[in-house]
C-alpha cells in the first residue's frame, strides 16, 4: 500500500515538472499566439479612438469657426451669410438671427460639452459693440454623423 502512494507521488511530481517544462518552452517561443492576439485587440481600440478623435476635432472646429463668425461681423446680413453654413434646415428657420445687429469684434473663451448629452454645447465668448463689451452664452446643439451641424441654438447676453 506504501508502496502505491509513494508511486502515485512520484508521478505527480515527474507530471508537474513536465507541466513547467512545457510551460517555459512555450513562454520562450517567438511566434506567441497571445501576443498577437493582444497587439490586434490594441490596433482595434487605437483606430475607435482615432475615429472618436477626428469627429472631436471636427465638431470643435465647426463650434469655434461657428463662434467666431457669430461675433465678427460687420453688418446683419454678412452674419447671417456667414453662420448659415453651419446650420441645418430646422436652425435657419428657428434662428435667433436678429437683422438689426450692429457690427461687432469678439472672440470665444470657452467650449463646454454636456455631460449627459454629448451632443450640447455651451459657448462663452466676448462681444464689443461701440466700445461696449458684453458677456455672449451660445448654447448649441449638434447633429450626428461625418459632417456635423448646428441644429439648434440660442444667443443669450450678460451684462
């Protein structure tokens, strides 16, 4: 009986050194499965944050260009020409356009996207008008997709 158990034994031991064996030789080999495996689960998140990245930049630089054209301007009607292009159907119609704006100089401060609804923005920007200066608050909403616009804003002023 002895006999069996210190055979039983031996054979577990010979067993997990074969185990290690393998185990080393396998971690030692170039060809890794499991390093390939990672690096291409890597790439794949690399190019969703490319894509997430790109559509970043492009609706930050549709609200700058935005702001920037919403504050400038010389005349009511050059705003309203220059705004249009970044607005959908349903923004030009419910606009707050006003056609007896004074020409302006001004620049935007801040950009701020919300938290719950990624696709609100709120803009803070400066606007002079005959050497008064005022506070703008542009809050926008922008549509899905590859090309974004603005389909929705209001113009707010403090004083």
């Amino acid at each position: 009986m002895k006999k069996r158990y210190i055979l039983l034994w031996a054979i577990g031991i010979i067993l997990f050194i074969i185990s290690i064996l393998f185990l080393l030789r396998l971690s030692q080999r170039e060809d890794d499965l499991f390093l390939a495996e990672t690096s291409e689960s890597i790439s794949e998140t690399t190019e969703t944050t490319d894509s997430s990245a790109q559509k970043n930049v492009a609706e930050q630089a549709l609200l700058e260009d935005f702001g920037e054209d919403w504050l400038n301007f010389s005349s009511a009607l050059e705003r309203k020409q220059n705004v249009e292009k970044y607005l959908t159907e349903d923004a030009l119609k419910n606009s707050p356009i006003e056609e007896n704006e004074q020409a302006s100089t001004g620049r935007i401060k801040t950009i701020s996207q919300d938290v719950d609804q990624p696709q609100k923005y709120v803009l803070i920007g400066e606007k002079t008008v005959q050497e008064e200066t005022k506070e703008v608050i542009l809050e926008i909403d922008i549509t899905n997709g590859s090309s974004p616009k603005i389909s929705h804003f209001d113009a707010s002023y403090k004083e």
